[in-house]
C-alpha cells in the first residue's frame, strides 16, 4: 500500500478492503460529467400505444439486447427526462444483455443520437446513490457532481456491504480526480498570471 492510498483514506491501520487495482480501472472521464435534460419525442409515458408496434419513438432507443419490446417497456423504459452521459463510444463496448442487466441499479441504458446515457427507471426520491452504483458497475467512476451530496441511507443499524464499500470507494476517487484536476488548472493559471496577481485581493481566497 502506497502512503497516497493510505492518506486519501485518512486511516493508519491496516485495510480491511483494498480496492487499489478495480477503482484505478474505473474511466476518470465520468468524474466531470454532468446530467443532461431531454425530452423523448413524443413521449407521454403512456408505452401502450407501442406495444402493438416494433420501435420505440424516432430519436432514441433502449440499448438492452435480448429483450422483447414488451420487456424494455415494462422493466427498462425511462422514467424521468433526465439522461445522465456515458463515455461509451460504440455497441462493441456495451455488456452483452444479462451482464449489462446485473450492473445497472434501477436505471436503464438509452442510445441517442449515437451517444449513450443512462437513465432512471425509477424516481420519487433521491436516486444519487443508485446513479452512482450503475456508473462504477459498468466501469466508471461516479460523477462528482452526484458525489458531493450523496445521501447517507441508514445509520449505526446499516451494515455495509463489500459493494457499498466499493461504490464509497470509487466516489472518493472521483472527488479525489476532480479535486486534483482543479489543484492543476489553479497552479497552471497562476504561472501565466500570477505577477499580475500580486497585490491583487479578491472578496474570497482560497
């Protein structure tokens, strides 16, 4: 274990989980990615008038291979007009339909435009935690800005599993990739500006 490790955890004893080698795995590009609002055509969320066809509405598509239509509109159709992006560039890099069905938490996987996105199934209360599951079971880290307020469910009487301890894990890393990236831009910023800056007081510093 390497001291970095070691102090981002803020701990000096031992782990008792290490998972070094799958969150340094997980693609940091989802770290800075934010949702982005859509409005399926046509979309009433009435999925009836579908059913006796074969395609969803022009536009989008539910990417869940080895599903009937009747079965992605019960089980995998979008919730809500939010799509939260993924950094998947083609079909190839999906999981075949029963692997790729095991790794989303109560959201589904939309293809627009070429693009892919995740999208809830779900809603009616605060999903962050499930967002952020589905990101790093398919191999991202969760995005900071779904990170910063992830919602504690639970307390003392909560026992927290290998897969919750994971998913912490791998939202640490994200706040840790964004944080960096940040460090970064302000020294970079500050070698081009900072004799300007002398002498130069701002109503908040850092």
């Amino acid at each position: 274990m390497n001291g970095a490790t070691q102090a981002e955890a803020g701990l000096s004893h031992p782990f008792a989980y290490d998972f070094s080698e799958e969150v340094s795995s997980l693609c940091e590009n989802t770290a800075y990615y934010r949702p982005t609002a859509y409005n399926y055509p046509g979309a009433s969320w009435d999925w009836d008038k579908y059913r006796a066809g074969d395609q969803l509405p022009s536009g989008w598509s539910i990417a869940l291979s080895g599903l009937t239509l009747e079965e992605r509109l019960d089980s995998w159709s979008p919730c809500t007009n939010t799509l939260y992006p993924l950094a998947i560039k083609s079909h190839k890099e999906v999981p075949p339909g029963v692997q790729l069905i095991k790794k989303l938490d109560h959201t589904t996987l939309i293809v627009k435009d070429g693009s892919f996105f995740l999208a809830l199934t779900k809603s009616g209360r605060d999903m962050r935690w499930e967002i952020c599951n589905s990101y790093a079971r398919l191999g991202f880290l969760p995005p900071a800005y779904f990170v910063r307020r992830l919602p504690r469910y639970g307390d003392g009487d909560r026992e927290w599993s290998r897969d919750d301890k994971f998913l912490l894990a791998a939202c640490r890393r994200s706040l840790v990739v964004v944080r960096n990236s940040k460090q970064r831009d302000l020294a970079t910023f500050l070698d081009r500006f900072g004799k300007e800056l002398d002498g130069v007081r701002a109503v908040v510093e850092d």
